[in-house]
C-alpha cells in the first residue's frame, strides 16, 4: 500500500474523533525552526455538520488488537487495514504544513500489538517533527490507556495538548461495549496527566527554560446515544471530570451508526446530533456560566430540552427568579438571563458605571433581546406586551426562531476527493515533484 492509499484510510479512519478546538497555546517562531501555534486557533474547515476540520487528523494504524463493538476499527470488523512507518508520517505531516495544506497535527492510533509498542510508535513520530523538521506548531495527541507512565510523560514533553477517551459515560457501559478496556485503564493515565502538568507548572517558576508537559492541557471525549445514559449522568461526569482531573474540555460525540452489534443500536437510527449540541451549551454554561452539574437537570428532569438552550430551560424553571433589573443586578446575576453572555455581561457592568440603561442600549451591546426580553427590566419596567408566565414565555422563545430537529449526516472534509487535479497534485507532493 502506497503513502496516499494509507493516508486515504487513515484520515477516514479519524473522522470520529472530536477534534475542534483551539490550540490553547501562544508559540511563534523562531530562527531555524519552522510553524507556529496560536491560542485563538488554527482551525479554518468546516465539515457538513459544523464540525471544525483543523488539523491533519489521522490515525497512526487502524490495525486494532481490542474489539470494541461501537468502534469501526474493532479487529472483528472486516475493514481495509493500514499502518503509517513514523517517518512516512512525519514527513507527510511536513509536506503538508509547507504547502499550507495544514497547520497542526491530531494524531491518534488503534492499539497496534501493545499500548506501549503503540506509545512508542507515536513518540517516534513526534520526535521526528519536533526534533528532526524542527517543527513549533500545534500538535494535539491522543495517549495510550494501558501504556507505561513513562512512555506518557516523553509523549507528553512533545505534545500541546493530550487527550484519553473515556469513550462511554458509566463502567457498565464500558463493561459491555469494550471489554478489553477498564475504567482504571482511563482514568490512571488521566491522573498522571494532571500531576505532571501540576509539577510542569512548579518547575516552570523556578525554572523559565524547563520543558514544557502539555502545556495546552489534557481533554476527553464521550460517546452519546450508544448506551442508555441520561444527559443527567453524563453532565454531571463531565462536572467531576473538570474538577478531579482539571480537564480543558470534555468533547461529546453523538454515536454514528457504522457497525451492527446486538448491544448497539439499529444501523438505521438517526445519530443524536441535536443531543450533542445541547451537552456542549450545558458544558459551556458549566466552564464559563458558573453554573452547577445540579442546577441544570435532576432525576426527576434527567434529560435537556431539545426544543430549547438549556440556559432557557433553567430559567423557565425558575420563572419566580425573574425579571431581574439590568441596572442593579451582580454580575453572576447577569449570567444567567438567556440572551446575555459572558462579554455582554461584562460590558453592561461597565457602562452601567455611567448612566442608567435601556432596551436600546442592551441592543446595541449584542444583547440577545429576543431572549433576554422576557427576563429583565430596564429602569424597572419591563417591554410593554410580554408575556408573564413560564408557559406563555416558552411559546414566545420558540415563535422567535425556527426550530429544526433536522440531523445531516456525519461528513469529514477530505484532502482529496474534491477535483482530479488536487489529487495529482498531492500525489506530486508526495513524490517530490513538486
């Protein structure tokens, strides 16, 4: 198998890994090395359902020894098979950043023979790039469950930002699905991560010029709609998740349905995208809202809204907190009303400082009026007309944009399959020609 076929398998092979994010790491150039990374981010493609295509996302192999029964790459699922040599990948990730095809890195890997053979195989990669191409950028990695700690902490001194998929919410669910896997297996690595990055930062004070162990930090990821657990279950995970192991981000993946198995479900049902996307409004109102796991759904409401944001939702529910006056309200009040955020927020505290506001000049601040309309008053008067109870205001928020339960299909943008000529000139690219 050529480098192309491979890489046209091994990218494919990725696509369900969640990789969107921002680097989380400001390091410019400097001379004899060549790449860069940025904080803001590096990403610039967008897949069909809005998920961000920023790096070279490709798997090391997809030639895997578990059998994990929601994952593709399962070694009973009868798929093309393909491993990358080290320096065949690292010199086709550099190819790549010098024509400007890519900017970054996101390397995963199935478990080839050993979670240390495998470990060991990608620290080669990475040391290549680092060390041999003298490569700066972004580079995002995912670890080894089950490789020795010692081989973590090389991968980790080469990396920005690592990451171990926890792959399912609770241990019966991992139980079941993947059974060569364990909770501890995760979560041990995830501990190491955490105290290395702990010490990194000890070392780093008293020495400027110690070398940096992940500097961008470590994340995990989570698979919804495969097993039964509820939204409740899994946010409340994601809260101690952030807490215990002082995560970055928990990515949520809604499960597709690409292999039969009895405990799966059907092939034909719907991936719960819109599920998805309610888990990251509720992990975002956790990071930056100051909002509790608690707060937002119980066992008696055990699952989001899906008509509605869950910040919405919390609101309606606590109806009798409302309105609250935007010229006196805290700060952490101000947090919580639908259609205001965290910048917004900010900017009404500030301006208040001058003079009393109005619905104009919410407006004017990037205020969401549509939403926030029915949460707050101005000089203590509300807008004339609005309805009062939480049933009414539910109608009022969804008459106010179109609803669409819609979920297009999973689609990865490709290197490759866009014109004929692109891919002549790719496979020119790989053989030096150009």
């Amino acid at each position: 198998m050529d480098i192309l076929d491979k890489l046209t398998v091994l990218t494919d092979a990725a696509k369900y890994d969640v990789a969107c994010t921002s680097s989380g790491v400001d390091r410019g150039g400097a001379p004899g090395f060549i790449g860069n990374a940025v904080a803001c981010g590096i990403c610039h493609s967008f897949s069909a359902d809005g998920r961000c295509i920023a790096l070279l996302k490709v798997l090391m192999s997809n030639a895997c020894v578990y059998d994990c029964s929601y994952c593709v790459n399962r070694k009973s699922n009868d798929v093309q098979r393909a491993t990358f040599e080290p320096r065949e990948l690292a010199e086709l990730m550099i190819q790549f950043y010098r024509r400007n095809y890519i900017e970054g890195l996101f390397l995963s890997s199935a478990v080839v023979r050993s979670p240390d053979y495998t470990c060991e195989q990608m620290i080669e990669v990475l040391s290549l790039i680092r060390n041999e191409y003298r490569f700066r950028g972004y580079i995002h990695v995912k670890a080894i469950p089950g490789a020795d700690d010692r081989l973590l902490t090389a991968l980790g001194l080469l990396a920005d930002r690592m990451s171990i998929n926890l792959e399912l919410p609770s241990h019966d669910s991992l139980k079941l699905l993947a059974p060569d896997k364990s909770k501890e297996s995760i979560l041990v690595p995830m501990r190491k991560i955490r105290t290395g990055i702990r010490e990194n930062r000890t070392d780093l004070v008293k020495y400027s010029n110690a070398p940096r162990f992940v500097p961008a930090g470590q994340s995990t990821q989570m698979i919804v709609g495969a097993t039964p657990e509820t939204d409740y279950q899994i946010i409340n995970l994601s809260a101690a998740l952030y807490k215990k192991y002082e995560l970055k981000r928990v990515f949520y993946s809604a499960y597709m349905p690409v292999v039969s198995g009895r405990n799966l479900p059907a092939l034909d049902a719907k991936p719960q995208l819109l599920r998805e996307h309610r888990l990251y409004q509720a992990d975002w109102l956790l990071r930056f809202y100051q909002f509790d796991a608690a707060e937002l759904l119980d066992e008696r409401n055990p699952n989001f809204n899906l008509l509605i944001d869950p910040k919405c939702n919390w609101a309606l529910n606590h109806y009798d907190s409302f309105p609250v006056e935007i010229n006196t309200a805290p700060y952490e009040t101000l947090l919580r009303v639908p259609g205001l955020g965290v910048i917004s927020a900010q900017k009404i505290v500030k301006a208040r400082r001058m003079g009393s506001l109005d619905f104009p000049d919410l407006k004017k601040m990037g205020v969401v009026l549509k939403r926030a309309q029915y949460f707050i008053t101005c000089r203590g008067k509300p807008i004339i007309g609005l309805p009062s109870n939480p049933e009414t205001v539910m109608r009022g928020l969804l008459s106010e944009r179109e609803v669409t339960l819609a979920q297009p299909p999973m689609e990865q943008l490709s290197l490759f399959d866009s014109t004929a000529s692109t891919k002549e000139d790719l496979v020119k690219c790989l053989t030096g020609q150009i």
